[in-house]
C-alpha cells in the first residue's frame, strides 16, 4: 500500500533548510540502541508474555507435573533423582512439624524447574522447525518428504489453541542475507531497464562497493540482527517513516473502501454506531488475545507484533522525527462533522455501548446547530502539512489548547462524519467510485485527522470507508481489522427494519462534548498555508476505481498460474503499452514469517517478464510461444516472491546497509546509486485473509472492495488490487494530474485490454466477450438491488444497493 510510496521516496533526512541531517551516533551505539528497544518491548509485554509465553505448554500442565511428581514421592519414587532432597536442605528448617511442607515447596520447586526447561526446549524446537523455508520453495502442490515431516513435527510442536501472541517467542530472526547474493540479485534486476553502457557503469559501481566497502558493512548489519529483534524493521520505521518531512496525507496513507454494490443502512448515524461498535469489540478481542495468529497456508504462523498499535494511537510530529505514541486503553472517539470537534465517550459503567446508544450519540452530533468557530474548522488541515511545520504549530497548540488536543490524540480512533453522499452511483458509476477513492485519500484535505492510527469515515448516505496512517503497521493489519469490522457490523448486529441499529436509545447518556480550541493568532496563519498546500495536493490526485469481471482468480488458478504473479505481467504489458517503456516495479510483499518483520520489495520488472511483453507485442508471435514465455516470466515472479518472503530479498538489505553508512559517514557511490532510482510502478495486492466471515459464492457483492495509495512517482502510478471472490478484481489507481506522461484511466484501460490479450492465449479465455468495463451489464454486474440474505439469526436483511 503506502509503503511503496514512502519506500521509493526514501532519501537521506533533511533538515527544514534542505541541509543532509548529520547521523552522528556511533553505529555501534546505534546497534546497541536498538538492541535495547527491542528489550524493551518485550519487557513491556511482560503480561501477555506471562500469559503466552508458556505457549505450547499451558499453567494447566505445571498443576499436572506437581501432581505427578507428588504421586510419585507418595509411591515412594524419586523421580528427580535426588534433586528434590538437595532442594530441601536448602530451604530454611521451620521445624519437625513442617517437614512435610518443605517437601511440597521442594517438588514445586522441582515442579518448575522441570516445566520450564520443557518449555524452552519446546520454544528452541518450534524456533528451530520455524526456521526450514524450504516449503516454500517447493512448487504449487507439490510437498516433498522432508516437508511433510516438517509439517508434522510443526503441529506436534505448535500445541493447541494458541492465542495471538503465542508465536513470538519461536519466531526466528530475519536472516541477513549475502551481501553477494544481494548485489548479484540486484544487478540481474536493473538490466532490462538499463541501457549497456548505463548497466556496465552501474555494474563497476557494485564492483568497487563489495570491494571496498561492503565486508564492513555487513558485519555491523550481522551484529545488529544477532542483539536486535529484527535487524531492518526499526530503521524502517524511523528512516523511511518517521524521518519523513512530506505531509502524510496521500504520501503514507492509504484507504480502504466498503462494499461496493451494497449499502446495509443509509442512515449516517446508525452506520457509525454499528461499525464503532465492530471496531471496538475487534479492540477487545486484541486486548484479551482472542484474535487468532495468522498462519500461512494453515500451518506457518506470522508474526503478530504490528496489531499491537491498531488502536489508541497517535504520530506525533517532531522535528526532524515524529514518533508514535500509543496509549494502554482509550474510553472514547474524537468525532468530526461540519467543522467541529467532539469527545463521544464509548463505555459505560457497565462496559462498551450498544451500537443504538452510540447512534444515539452521533445523532445528536449531526443535529447539533452550532457553527464551527474561526479557524476551527480548517485546523486538522496543519496533520496535513509537511511535519516540520505541524510540530512547530503542536507546540502552541499543546499550550493553548491541550485538553482538546489531547482528546483527539488520546482517542481509540478518529471518526469523520462526512457530510456529502459517496459511494457507487447508477447515473455515473465509473466518476462515482473516482470520487469515493479520491474523497477517502484526501478528503477535503481538513477533514481527516491524519496522524490518527485511522479515521473511520461514514458519508452522508451511510457508505463508510478507512484512512490508514502507515508507519505503525502495514496493510494486512488493518484489513484483518477491516473485514472483522464489515462482518460484524453487516451480519451480527445488524439493523432494523427503518435502518436503525437494533436495541434501544439511552436518554440518560450525556451529550457528546464538544471540544473548544483556543487558537493564537499566530497559528491562523499556518491553518490558512497548511489549507493551501492540502487543497493543492488534493487536486493534483487522479483517482480511478474500476472492478474487472470478466474473469478472476478461479480461471487464473485453471490456468495453472498464480494468480498473483498474472496480474504483475499484466500490469508490465499494461504499462508497457502505457509509457512505451519498461521500468523499475515495485511490489511489496510480507517477511512476517521473522520475528517483527515488515515488507519487503519484489521487482517484478523481470528479464523474463519484458520477453513476454515483447513476445505480446510482436505480431508474429504466436499463441504458444506467448504462452510458454508467461509461463517462465510467472515462475520467475514466483521464485522473486518465495525469496524475499524468506528474507533473502534485495531492497530491505541494500536500505540496511546504506543506512550503516550513514552512520560510519562512508560514501558509496553505489548504495547511492541504488537509492537515487526511480520506480515508476509501485504496485501491491490487498489479501483478504478472513474468508469465512463472507459468503463470496452465494453473495459476491458483500466482500470489500479493497484500497489504494496515491502515486509513488511524479510521473509513476501506484496500483493496488484484491481479489474479490473467485470471479472479480478490483482495481485501484492513482497518479498525479501534473504529469503529462500519466493518466489513471487510460492505464486502466490498457490493464482491461492486457487481461484480456493474456487471457485470450487459453482456449477458454477465447471465448471471453470485450465490453463495458466492470460496472454494467455487459461485464456480469448487476445495477439493481443485490437480494436480501440470511445466514441464520445473526444476519440482518439488507435493504439498499447504491
């Protein structure tokens, strides 16, 4: 999503005056730095660590040892071999009467010793099992020996019932790659984009760097990834993120959007009420660990450190660096509607509010008269401005107006009731859905509080929609929340007939508090440019949405292709036909396979990839010949994909090894090189990791329809998709109005043409019919009313479409 745009745009942190911020803590106390954060962290978790880290074992399997080894003295076994005697003499002799006591602490004592030996053995064991990659190397439906015992020996060791942080502490580390390797890998990316002579100069640059310079390099990167948790995650965070000084709006947000055919209430109030509801009941199950760790292919767990912040969390803008704040437990929401602010409490003595009392709250707050005060309205413009700026003025604020600022910063999340309809729409539903997106990016640019975790957003005729602040965690986190959210809200709690939210309004609720900011005169001013620069980067996006249904995911897989890397070919012909060149891609793909692992980049711009394009543009070329070159260029992606999953990806090394750099103030001229390129095509795919809580093959139209990012490039695009069941895919485009050389519809339209072309190499794929591109009748989607459904007492009848 937004990584990609913040991961291409990285540069060396500036100073306000364009000046390179001099990094000049020792690397090694750096290393040590991180290495103590990282401890830190873990100690902070002491209670979930308390609670899980016995994971695979259970408290309940102490209270059987004890019991065992009780027995076992009562038979007059020693099953310690002595140990529980010599435990004994070292406990202090309370007299004759309490011998028998001391024989019970002594086999508790033994009890423990044993139980948590077993446990570290277990935990070393399920590190060690965890470590094997070799599955995934193996092709698609092929599962060797070693494998199957892998996966045995796996869920022998992984116990049952495991809580969301259980894993943790069996995650192995991200390893650290070759630095040979990486440089090779590297080199083999660049070349279809490079010219000889710009490739051979390049190519003496990597020469001289592994030559020089990167032997040193590399030993400080081995260092930190043995003290530290993870040895690229926390620069990542800081360098590519929280050193950024570009406004957060379009360049690390993104969004994410709600059903796209189906609307289950069109009363604002109610829809804000069940889904704030959803969102806090998700909160709960966090907070008590209900939400189950994430396994890849049904057996290898992800890590789950990322879900730590979704809620009660705020980027705070700093001085050359923001940093995150997150707070332990949040009891209300900031509410913004028509230029106003509001604190709306979410519990009651009794516990969180039922979804009719929350409506009731966000009721009151649409029907309250009252005018938005000067300046007010257009204040949440300043999370907008570039961060240098918004720290200064935070800081006036922060004097004059603290308690209102904290209420919005120390809320669970932020709520913008938008006052404008949006969604799809039958009169124009290709402007309709450009204008969702657009207005779920940027908004107005002063509706949005920015540097909140999320802003829920609910328009005027009930469709919802999420902006998403990106340094705190990468999209899978969010839209495990997002899908919880829709569900939940659409098919347990449901709505009543009129469109309420079921249950009873709370009249002894008090009224939402409106929050007042006393606002020097000197802050107006930066109100007034933050609001010009948001408005002019606003406008500057071209946001196109369009659904693809003439095929999905179920002909791809018929075809014996990942469906994944198939849509990256497309997008390299699509692009190709666009610019009438090849450039550097960006996909990005997980490594939470390690132990607090982020993205990593997958440049899916292959030598084999442009031999496919080209074969497609040749007009001699024939079916099979097309055919067997997207065979090669497809298994060459997928061989890109399975090795950065694994940690042996090029980018997220070269970015930890400039930063070394940085720090011991060396210069290569060719780690320069590397992070002075331009990618052009940033691309990534929204999982839809919860199936089961949709019924996509009875009722496709209740999937969401995922999300996007704003454009990496000036002259780039940024695409992301989602599969949306078995038959249709989503996507989402943006670039900049600015640029010439771009135009978001038209490389839809050439997307629509190369699914097409590469579909047409299948037989069945011949009988594909071209037409309205994925929102009328020709392309399978219906215009009217999807049909009301039941899945039992739990599912609400849902009454309106667009």
């Amino acid at each position: 999503m937004a990584e990609a745009h913040q991961a291409v745009g990285f540069r060396p942190p500036l100073t306000s005056d364009g000046a390179e911020v001099e990094l000049s803590a020792p690397v090694l106390q750096e290393i040590y730095l991180s290495g103590l954060r990282s401890w830190k962290r873990h100690l902070s978790r002491f209670w979930n660590d308390f609670l899980t880290g016995v994971f695979p074992a259970s408290p309940l399997s102490w209270l059987f040892l004890f019991s065992a080894i009780q027995l076992a003295w009562f038979l007059q076994l020693d099953p310690s071999l002595g140990l529980m005697e010599k435990i004994k003499e070292l406990l202090p002799d309370w007299g004759g009467q309490h011998h028998r006591l001391r024989g019970i602490l002594a086999a508790a004592l033994f009890a423990s010793c044993l139980w948590g030996a077993l446990i570290f053995t277990l935990h070393v064991a399920l590190r060690l099992l965890l470590s094997y990659h070799g599955w995934l190397l193996e092709p698609h439906g092929a599962m060797s020996s070693p494998t199957k015992t892998w996966l045995a020996l796996v869920r022998i060791f992984s116990g049952r019932h495991p809580m969301l942080f259980s894993y943790q502490r069996s995650l192995p580390r991200q390893p650290v790659p070759s630095v040979q390797d990486t440089v090779r890998k590297y080199l083999e990316s660049v070349r279809p984009v490079l010219s000889d002579e710009d490739f051979d100069w390049t190519a003496a640059l990597a020469q001289e760097f592994l030559r020089l310079q990167a032997s040193l390099l590399q030993w400080h990167l081995r260092l930190k990834s043995w003290w530290a948790s993870n040895y690229v995650s926390d620069w990542w965070e800081e360098f590519v993120y929280l050193r950024s000084r570009n406004s957060l709006m379009v360049n690390s947000n993104y969004y994410m959007m709600d059903f796209l055919y189906v609307t289950p209430t069109p009363v604002q109030a109610a829809r804000a009420g069940n889904a704030v509801h959803a969102l806090l009941l998700y909160r709960h199950r966090l907070d008590r660990q209900e939400i189950l760790p994430t396994l890849l292919m049904g057996m290898r767990p992800l890590c789950s450190a990322q879900y730590e912040k979704i809620f009660n969390t705020t980027r705070i803008p700093g001085v050359q660096k923001d940093y995150i704040r997150h707070l332990g437990d949040s009891r209300h929401v900031a509410v913004f509607h028509r230029g106003r602010f509001f604190r709306v409490g979410t519990h009651s003595q009794s516990g969180l509010l039922p979804p009719r009392a929350l409506e009731q709250q966000f009721q009151r707050i649409l029907d309250d008269p009252s005018p938005a005060c000067p300046h007010e309205e257009h204040l949440a413009a300043l999370t907008a401005a570039p961060r240098d700026l918004w720290a200064q003025v935070r800081r006036s604020l922060k004097t004059q107006a603290e308690d209102a600022l904290e209420a919005v910063e120390g809320a669970a999340f932020f709520v913008s009731l938008d006052s404008e309809p949006q969604g799809l729409t039958r009169e124009d539903p290709a402007a309709s859905l450009d204008a969702y997106a657009h207005a779920l990016l940027a908004g107005r640019g002063h509706d949005r509080w920015f540097d909140k975790s999320f802003t829920l957003i609910v328009f005027s005729n009930g469709k919802l929609g999420l902006s998403v602040e990106h340094s705190w965690a990468d999209c899978p986190i969010s839209g495990h929340m997002w899908e919880f959210t829709l569900a939940t809200e659409c098919f347990q709690l449901g709505y009543s007939a009129d469109g309420h939210c079921k249950g009873h309004p709370d009249p002894s609720l008090p009224r939402p508090q409106r929050l007042h900011w006393d606002l020097p005169d000197k802050v107006h001013l930066s109100i007034s440019l933050a609001l010009r620069g948001a408005k002019t980067l606003s406008g500057d996006i071209d946001c196109h949405v369009f659904p693809f249904s003439h095929f999905g995911k179920s002909f791809i897989k018929r075809c014996r292709l990942s469906s994944d890397s198939f849509i990256q070919m497309a997008l390299q012909l699509a692009h190709f036909r666009d610019r009438g060149q090849f450039c550097l891609t960006y996909e990005s793909t997980m490594t939470r396979l390690f132990l607090e692992g982020r993205t990593e980049t997958v440049r899916s711009c292959t030598k084999e990839a442009c031999s496919f394009v080209k074969a497609m543009e040749d007009k001699g070329r024939t079916d099979p010949q097309c055919l067997a070159l997207l065979r090669l260029a497809v298994d060459k992606h997928q061989a890109l994909l399975k090795a950065a999953m694994s940690g042996q990806g090029v980018d997220r090394h070269l970015f930890a090894l400039y930063i070394v750099s940085q720090f011991l103030h060396l210069q290569s001229p060719f780690l320069d090189q590397v992070h002075s390129e331009q990618w052009q095509l940033a691309t990534s795919q929204i999982p839809v990791q919860q199936i089961h809580l949709f019924d996509v093959h009875n009722y496709p139209d209740y999937v969401s329809s995922g999300g996007g990012f704003g454009p990496v490039d000036d002259h780039g695009y940024g695409v992301s998709y989602i599969f949306m069941g078995d038959d249709t895919i989503t996507f989402h485009i943006s670039s900049k109005k600015s640029s010439t050389k771009t135009d978001s519809h038209r490389l839809g339209q050439h997307i629509e043409d190369a699914l097409l072309d590469m579909a047409s190499l299948f037989q069945e794929g011949k009988r594909l019919k071209r037409g309205c591109r994925g929102l009328g009748e020709d392309s399978g989607y219906r215009c009217g009313s999807p049909p009301c459904h039941s899945r039992g007492s739990k599912t609400p009848t849902t009454t309106t479409n667009f």
